[in-house]
C-alpha cells in the first residue's frame, strides 16, 4: 500500500470507520466476520491525538462517521489539513529548528456535534494544554493525571513483547537511564476513561468530573506538594502514597526527554520514616486504591495488579 503523505490521513480514517461501521457494506470480505457494531469510537494517542483533534473539529461534522472522540496524551492542537511533505513527528535526525512539530496549545475542541468528547493527559500534556483547558460540559469531559508523565517505565514493559517480537529488540528495561523516567502507568486511567465513554455513548451517563492539576505563577506553572508531586488531579495510590517521587519535570534539554519524566526513589529510611512497616503501606495504599475505584478513575480489576506492583516496589 502507498500512501502518498499525510494530507491523506483524514480520509483513509474515514474510509477504515467505513468498513467496519453498522452500515457497512456486507457483499464482500467483512472485517469484522459478520459481527453486529453498535458504534464507533475514535481514539487516538499522542501524535495521533493531534490528528483526531483536526479530524473532530473538521471532518465530523461533515461525515457524522463518530458515535465518540477520545484523545489521549492530547498536547492541546491539531495538525493542519495540509502539510505537504512535511511528517509531523519528532525527527533525530532532523535539525531541531527544522522539525515539523505537533501543535501545542493552540485550539478548543469542538463539543457541539451532540457526541461525547473525551480527553485523558498526563502532567506532561496539561502543561501543554494549559492555555485552551475548556470546562466540562453535557459532551466534554477533561481529565489530567498527577505524577504521570507522556512515557512511563510500565509502557515500555507493556510494549517491550511486541517490539521484540516485530523489530528483533526491545530497550534494556534494567538499564539505570531508563530507570529513571517516569514509573506511573495511565493505562488504568485510560481504561476507565473508556469504559465512562462507553456508558455514556450507550446510555447517557457522562464520566464523573475530576479536579484538573493546579497550576499557578506566571508563566503558568504546576503547583507542587514538599515531594515535588502535582497538587490535585486524578490521584493515583502511587502519588498520594508515594515511594517515590514521579512527575514530568524534565531532567535533560533535549526534546525527548520532555516526554520522559522523572523518577526518584525515597531513601529506605525515608520510606520507613512515613510507612513504618509493609504491612501498613499495603494496608493503606489498598484503601487509596479502592478510592480511586470509588473515584471512578480506576477499574476495580486493576486494583490487584497495583497492589502487587506496591508489594513489589516497597524497599524493606
């Protein structure tokens, strides 16, 4: 398959939603192995976010293809219709001021098409997203994750198998500066988000509304706790009852590291100081983790899995 550039994108996302939807064509080879769809979701990530954002304000409302939108790692612009040649990608091999870079800041979301709207940053985006925040409404909804970053350790385990698997490698996982960015996965988050969209869709019962991270000064900037965590947010166990401290404080100058984040582990005896014993850090961060089910920022099954990785992480 050629694709001649990515002006084309908008069409080809049009044209794959086709072949899938409710109304899809059946005379031929069906996808979907003659399953019923009840609705589409568009979901997109990181620079795919940026495209869904153009596509949502754009294209929607032309084709009406979408039951929902849910962008995620949003950096708070979309990408032009048009861009000839150009890639809109981080490029190392490019000359920094040459890069084509992924609009930040820059536009609203559109939340007028009666189709809910959903979108789920990390600290590193909300930054990002700062200038053009848009307040929750009857098809909005906007959350902001504290101590997360846009690339965390646990997404790159979770993606490590399949890299492995199609390119031969996967990053040394052990290696000490990969160990140092950021340890706190969304991908519970995420899932939530995307269960709430879904219930939505189908029944009409919006997500719960979350306290966006706080920000203050001028230039605007994340107000921070005496751990450096971010105030407010959607609160995970990790940074309410933290072993560490996890942010997206960039460590390094270079662009990529601006996506990593920082992780810093407490000192042993820093952990004992707070916790006294494992026993009750376990106990407590099993409670925090039922809030956030609570919350209905987390899925009650990945309560199990956070536990084990608390066990895990505790120093003594």
């Amino acid at each position: 398959m050629s694709i001649p550039g990515d002006d084309y994108s908008y069409d080809i996302f049009t044209q794959a939603a086709g072949v899938v939807a409710p109304d899809r064509p059946r005379d031929g080879v069906d996808p979907m192995g003659g399953l019923e769809v009840q609705r589409l979701v568009a979901q997109g990530a990181s620079q795919s976010a940026a495209r869904l954002a153009t596509y949502l304000n754009g294209v929607q409302p032309l084709t009406g293809r979408f039951d929902a939108f849910f962008l995620v790692m949003y950096f708070g612009g979309g990408t032009p219709l048009e861009v000839g040649d150009e890639v809109m990608t981080l490029q190392p091999n490019v000359a920094l001021e040459r890069r084509p870079r992924i609009p930040e800041g820059v536009h609203l979301l559109r939340d007028d098409l009666g189709i809910p709207v959903m979108v789920t940053n990390t600290e590193c985006e909300a930054t990002a997203c700062y200038g053009v925040r848009q307040p929750d409404t009857d098809t909005f909804r906007y959350w902001e994750i504290a101590g997360a970053s846009h690339v965390s350790l646990p997404a790159m385990a979770s993606s490590a198998p399949r890299m492995e698997r199609d390119f031969g490698f996967a990053p040394p996982l052990d290696d000490p500066s990969l160990q140092a960015i950021n340890h706190v996965s969304m991908a519970p988050v995420a899932d939530a988000a995307l269960h709430h969209l879904q219930n939505w869709v189908r029944e009409g019962t919006p997500p719960p509304k979350q306290r966006p991270i706080e920000f203050a000064g001028s230039p605007p900037q994340i107000e921070r706790d005496a751990d450096r965590i971010a105030k407010d947010g959607v609160r995970l166990p990790q940074v309410d009852l933290p072993l560490a401290h996890n942010s997206a404080i960039q460590r390094t100058p270079d662009v990529f590291a601006r996506l990593l984040g920082t992780y810093e582990a407490f000192p042993a005896e820093e952990v004992r100081r707070r916790y006294a014993t494992r026993e009750g850090y376990l106990a407590r961060y099993e409670a925090a983790a039922r809030a956030a089910v609570a919350a209905g920022v987390v899925p009650p099954r990945d309560v199990e899995p956070m536990l084990d990785e608390a066990a895990a992480a505790f120093p003594f």
